[in-house]
C-alpha cells in the first residue's frame, strides 16, 4: 500500500470518533493524497498499520506558523500517550523549521479536545460558530521543556 492508502485506511476506522464524520466532510481519497504529498508526517507503524498519525503543513515559511490538519489515532492504541508523543515531535519539527507558532482547528463539539490541546499548551486564538482555533507558541514551548525562558 502507499502512504496515502495507509492514511486513508486508519482515517476510515477512525471515521465515526469524528463529530461531524470525516466522510461527511471529505474525499478520503483527495485528502489523503494531499496530506501524503504535502505534510510533514509523524507516524507510527504495528503490524503493517498506522496506528498513530499527526499530519502538519509547514510548508509556508513567510507565515511563521506551521498548522495541525490531522491528529488520528486507532482505537487499540489509545489512551497510550501515542497521539501526544507525536505532537510534540511535531513541535520540535516545526520550531527547527524556525516556524514560532502551531496552530489547529477543532470543532466545538467536541470540548475533550479542547482540554487535551490545552494541555499540550495550546491556547484558543480564535473562535467562529462551530470552531475553535488553538495556537501553541513553539518558543515558550521548547523552552518550558528545556527549564529556561
């Protein structure tokens, strides 16, 4: 399978833990292959599968901020630390890349995201009707984690 097979195959099990579904607002085929060939992608492979993915456009360097467009982790790897374990190297990634912000948009229906994002730092930028939009400042960040300021 291709890297964009393989995103698409863990995205449709993943599908339903999505509010609204990612199908309903995707073309699983489209997107995955875009994520494959334009992300920088943090991933980790079992058993020939995705189990854990964190796809980050840094692509844009005159912008200063690099941005989250997909966190994805199968349900058997869960509650492992996996999807945080990712997005921070994500942040390392990114703050090497000199981007000093990472920013991420999360639907308001679901607010358990808000506190995990939170919790890795993130703080709300902005809000619209049904979004929510979360930036991390990628200095403090690896700073707090290096114990200077």
């Amino acid at each position: 399978m291709s890297v964009a097979e393989d995103i698409k195959d863990l995205l449709v099990e993943v599908d339903n833990d999505f509010t609204p579904r990612l199908s309903v607002k995707l073309d699983f085929d489209v997107y995955c292959r875009k994520i494959a060939e334009k992300a920088v992608l943090f991933t980790v492979y079992e058993a020939g599968k995705i189990s854990g993915l964190v796809a980050v456009y840094c692509n844009d360097s005159a912008v200063d901020s690099a941005f989250v467009t997909m966190v994805a982790v199968r349900k058997s790897a869960r509650s492992t630390g996996l999807g945080s374990a990712l997005l921070r190297s994500s942040f390392a990634y990114a703050a090497k890349a000199g981007f000093k912000t990472m920013r991420l948009e999360i639907y308001k229906t679901n607010p358990g995201l808000r506190s995990f994002y939170g919790r890795l730092g993130f703080t709300v930028a902005s809000e619209s009707d049904v979004s929510v939009f979360m930036e991390l400042d990628l200095f403090s960040h690896q700073s707090s984690r290096l114990g200077t300021s």
